[in-house]
C-alpha cells in the first residue's frame, strides 16, 4: 500500500504542518487542548476527537455505547479499548453489551 503524499497545511494561528490524511487538524493545537485529567487524558488525539465527534465526553455517555460502536469510529483503534475499558471498571461501569 503506498501512502498518501503529504502537503503543507497552515491552521488558523499560523502554525504549518504537513498531513496526508483528510484530517485537518493543526498537530500545535491540538496538543493545546489535552487534558490533564479524567479519562480523556490517557487517550491518543484522535480518540478523543472521535468520542467528543460523538458527544461522549464522560464515561457515563461512554457506558452507553457497545465496543463494536466505539471501534467503528473513525480514529478509534483496539489500543485503546483496554484504557477505555479500564477507566469504566474504575467507575463500575461497562460498556453496553
């Protein structure tokens, strides 16, 4: 498979970053907007885009959702479920079966 061709993208605040995907969100600003606790801040970028893209931003709404669900959004991969699963046990939550 050969992989996209990367081109130079400038966000909004100026920053310039090169992305061969669809994505166009900024890598500098993106880093800006990681939080520093709860569940989200275990997760890669694109796991948090993908559940907040959905409007999960707590593991209550989390819960709601089957793993199949969670894995069919796109920037949601299988290593991540073990941290989402945890972060639920923790709670005494699961998720949807």
């Amino acid at each position: 498979m050969v992989a996209a061709p990367k081109t130079l993208r400038i966000c909004e605040k100026g920053h310039r970053y090169y992305k061969s995907s669809e994505c166009n969100t900024c890598p500098k600003c993106e880093s800006g907007n990681a939080p520093e606790t709860g569940f989200m801040a275990n997760l890669a970028a694109p796991v948090r885009r993908a559940l907040e893209t959905q409007g999960i931003s707590t593991l209550s709404e989390l819960s709601a959702y089957s793993e199949k669900e969670i894995l069919k959004l796109h920037g949601v991969g299988p290593s991540c479920m073990p941290i989402l699963r945890e972060a639920l046990r923790e709670e005494g939550l699961s998720f949807k079966a």
